[in-house]
C-alpha cells in the first residue's frame, strides 16, 4: 500500500467509527420529571383546544399537587379501647382525621417545559418562586 492509499483508509476508517458513535437522544427525558427536586413535575396529554390548553392543564396539575405537598397538613388520631370480661373481648374504636390548609403565600413558578415526541405529553417543572429567581440571577 502506498502512502495515499493508507490515508484514504484512515480517512474512511475514521468517517465509519465517527458515524457509529453513539449520540444522547437530542429530545431526551429531563431529568426533573422523575426527580423534581424542591419542586414538582406534572403532565397533560394532547388537548382538543391546543398547546395552550395542553400546557395551562398541566400548569394546573402541578400547581395542585405543589400545593397538597407545600400547603396542607393532615392529622390523624385513632384509639381503640378493649376490655376483657368472663373470657369475651370487646373492642371500641374511634378515629378522627382534621386537614388543615395554611393560607400562607406560596409562590411556584413554572421553570421548565418538555414534550414528549412519543406520546405528545406536556410537561411542565413548577418550582417555588424564589429558586427560580435564584437561577436566573446566577446565568
């Protein structure tokens, strides 16, 4: 082989090895849906009325389930009396559970979208509205 044949062959050899590396999906799964961190994740499938109507119901969704984690507190009591008398038991319970909402100012912004090329599934990144303002300070 002379010398321009051995550069051709690695010209090609290389052109084959660049394309059969393997490259990350361009539209790959976000990490913060399974791992929202501070925040919450939250998704809608395709709507009749559009993008809009797509991206306003999962903003909903999650600004729901924001506030069940970030909002609410549930408090439960439960006791159970039994007492024993010539061999026979006998059991009384009770239970009572009180759900209270704090009405403090909760702020979430929507930090990041992604759709789903698969399924067209909207989802949204809601995250409380100090962190957001912390990130963009720090771009």
């Amino acid at each position: 082989m002379n010398h321009f044949q051995r550069i051709i062959f690695a010209a090609l050899l290389s052109g084959l090895l660049a394309s059969c590396a393997t490259k990350a999906p361009v539209n790959a799964k976000p990490a913060w849906i399974d791992n929202p961190g501070n925040g919450v994740s939250a998704s809608a499938g395709m709507h009749v009325r559009g993008r809009a109507a797509q991206e306003e119901l999962a903003t909903l969704r999650a600004r729901e389930e924001y506030a069940k984690r970030f909002g609410v507190s549930i408090n439960a009591i439960q006791s159970m009396d039994t007492t024993v008398t010539n061999g026979h038991a006998f059991t009384v319970g009770a239970d009572s559970a009180n759900e209270n909402t704090h009405q403090n100012d909760i702020r979430a912004a929507v930090k990041a979208k992604w759709i789903d090329p698969d399924s067209d599934e909207l989802w949204v990144w809601l995250v409380p509205a100090g962190e957001l303002d912390n990130h963009i300070q720090n771009r």
